[in-house]
C-alpha cells in the first residue's frame, strides 16, 4: 500500500481532486477535519488545550469553544503552539487509520493537508501529489464557493505557503487551470498509475 499526502493551496482543487479518489474506494483523511474532531473528542487533547489556553476553551457542555480559541490562538499570535499540541494527535490518529486502510487491503491511502510540505511532515507519505492553478481561478473559485469577499480570499491565500516554491518537493503536480472535468481525468489516470506503482491489484 502506499500512502499518498495531497497538498495545495486553497481553491487549487484538491477536494475535487480527492472526491474521485474516494469515489474509487481510496481511503482519505481530510486532516483539517480529523484535527477538528479530536479536539472535540480526545480527551488527552482536551486537556492539553485547555492547560494551555485556558477553562473557555471548551464550553461547559464539552464542545469546543472555537470563537474563544481563535481569539486566544489566532489572534494572539499562538497557531504555533495551538499546532505544536493538536498535531501530534492528528498524526497519531492518521497512523491508526492508515494501519486500518492496509489491512483492508486498499492499495492506496490518502491524507490532505495544506501544510504538508512547509511543515516537514513530508516524511510520512510515500507519495506527495501537489495541486497547483493560477491565483486568480482560485480567488474566483473560493469567492463562489463561500460568498467571501475578494479582499478576503487574497488574505488567506498570503497566509499559505508559496507552493509554486514548493513544488520542486512534490513528486506529481497537478496543474487545473482547466474544466473541472480534467481534473477528474487526471485524478483518475493518476489512481491508476500509483495503483500500479503500489504493486497491488486494483480492487
């Protein structure tokens, strides 16, 4: 089995990307999402937050205080040490489910996450697939897909990684300046490619 990471900035593709992987039985961690939901549910974790940030961050009924967190993170000037004790957890975790996907006997298995190649987390896949298109297809993707202002997009997409810079440590890049068929092509052509290369029948 081989274990591929797919990164890129936001608006670049890589959900789209991803759906068709899914959609062929490969098994995908969205870490974003799993990061989320251990901090809502591990307990170890819980209180790692909370000894750091504070009783707030979580409301009196267990569920996390994001609004207060991102506050006391965010803004704060403290992502790096909000990372430094939720990312441990997430890569325990995806350990866990990567383990459960090779045992299935799936040939491939997948994680998203827009830091991968500015974090040094590069290590853990075997495979590192980047999504790449122009700034302003994904200004004019994000802006449709969330009803965000311009202004607003241009701000996140900064606080992202230079992937173009980055992209001499991916080894595929996936340019979609396209139609969102090509891309579903190429996700799917690149399926079977690492399918093979992973040495596994195609389930």
């Amino acid at each position: 089995m081989l274990h591929i990471g797919v990164t890129g900035g936001i608006g670049s593709g890589k959900s789209t990307f991803l759906r068709v992987w899914e959609q062929l039985g490969v098994p995908v961690v969205y870490a974003d999402d799993l990061a989320k939901e251990l901090m809502a549910t591990d307990q170890d974790l819980k209180e790692k937050i909370v000894r750091a940030f504070g009783e707030p961050s979580y409301r009196p009924d267990g569920s996390l205080n994001r609004k207060y967190l991102a506050e006391a993170a965010f803004a704060a000037g403290r992502v790096e040490e909000l990372n430094e004790i939720v990312h441990p957890a997430v890569y325990r975790e995806l350990e866990v489910r990567k383990k459960r996907a090779e045992e299935s006997g799936s040939p491939l298995f997948a994680h998203e996450s827009a830091l991968l190649l500015a974090s040094g987390r590069k290590g853990v896949c075997d495979v590192i697939v980047l999504i790449v298109s122009r700034e302003d297809e994904r200004i004019r993707r994000v802006t449709e897909r969330d009803g965000a202002d311009q202004g607003s997009v241009v701000n996140r997409i900064r606080k992202q990684p230079d992937f173009e810079r980055l992209s001499g440590k991916a080894d595929y890049v996936v340019h979609n300046d396209g139609s969102i068929s090509s891309l579903e092509n190429r996700a799917e052509e690149l399926y079977r490619e690492l399918v093979k290369k992973s040495g596994t029948m195609e389930p």
